[in-house]
C-alpha cells in the first residue's frame, strides 16, 4: 500500500512587476518635474524677501543714527549739492565732529551711506583715513540708475536744508539687486544755533 505524501502550498510572494516599477518611476518623474519650479521659484523669493527685510533693517538702523545726531546737533551744515551733512553735537566742552556722506561713485557702483566723528577743537584731528565708517550700502539717487555720480542732475539729494536751516530733509532710495527700490525719507530738527554761512564757518573752525 502507498502513501501519499502532500507538501503544502508555497506562498505567494508579494512585490511589483517590473511594468509597475517603471509606471510608479514615470508618474514620479512626471511629479518632480511640476514641483521643482515651484518649490525652486518659491525659495527664491523667500532669499529676495529676506535681503530685502535686511536691508531696509540696516537702512533704518542709519537712519536712526543719523536723526539722533541732527537732534543733539548745534551747528548744521549741508554741504552743496547736497551729499555731505556737518554736525557739531553735544554741550559746550564736550562737542563733537560728525559728518555724513554718500560719495560720488561712476556708475555702476552702488551709492554708500557713510560717517565719521571725533572730538571738535582745533587740537584733535580726524583718524588716518579720515575715519569714515559705511553704514549703508546699495544706496541710489531719486530718479536715477543704481551707481549715478553725485550731485544727481534730477535734484533730490540725499540731504537738504529746510526753510529755517535748523532742519534737514533725509532722502536715501535702497535697491538691493533686482529687488524693488525702497524709499527712506525724513526730516530731523536739532537744536541748532548756528547754521548757513555761520555753520561752515564754525565748522571750519572747530572740526578742519
């Protein structure tokens, strides 16, 4: 008498035949060629808006600066055309020399925002180099391309004196790149007594 022998069933192996592998792989391909654009377009404008935001950071920060030395200021100069500021701050026996300056570059150098101090008195003199600090760049003229010579021949300056010489309009354009122009204007009054004639003179006096 024979016996029969039985073997149980072999399972069945689960995967993916090769025409599935390679219908998942062209959707895929198919996917990151949507996406990449998008995703690539959209952290390019997150880079643009964060230089932009700094930017006009570092540009306030200037700002700030430069109106708390016209409000301590006793004498004002705006040199002409209009891209150099002359300050003398403080109390009498504790002055100081400050001036600003966005000096001329050929284009297409960009604009720069710069300043310099020191003890006033004809004793003291400025530190080798002159002293000048940048605090801003990519700095452009009203109504001109980035990296315009200065005086700017359309008239807006980064600095004019108001009416009563005691204040002094601040107008400085940013354009960082390709990015939009951004436009910081203001006027800060100090407690100026000797302005005009007499203000370059004092200058001349105490700060040359």
């Amino acid at each position: 008498m024979s016996r029969i022998r039985t073997h149980p069933e072999e399972p069945e192996e689960d995967g993916f035949t090769l025409v599935e592998v390679m219908v998942s792989s062209a959707i895929l391909l198919v996917v990151i060629a949507i996406l990449g654009p998008i995703l690539t377009g959209s952290l390019t404008t997150f880079g643009r808006q964060s230089d932009r935001a700094a930017a006009l950071d570092q540009a306030g920060l200037a700002v700030q600066q430069l109106e708390h030395d016209v409000l301590a200021s006793a004498v004002l100069n705006v040199v002409a055309p209009g891209n150099d500021l002359q300050l003398i701050t403080g109390q009498v026996g504790q002055t100081s020399c400050v001036e600003y300056r966005v000096p001329s570059q050929a284009a297409p150098q960009p604009l720069t925002l710069q300043r310099r101090a020191r003890t006033a008195g004809g004793a003291a003199t400025w530190p080798a180099g002159g002293g000048w600090q940048t605090l801003l760049t990519g700095l452009k003229l009203s109504g001109q391309p980035p990296g315009s010579v200065v005086p700017n021949p359309a008239g807006a300056n980064p600095f004019t004196s108001a009416g009563n010489l005691r204040s002094v309009n601040i107008d400085l354009q940013i354009q960082n790149g390709t990015s939009p122009v951004n436009e910081l204007k203001t006027t800060a009054t100090g407690r100026t007594v000797i302005a005009g004639l007499s203000g370059t003179a004092a200058w001349t006096a105490q700060c040359s």
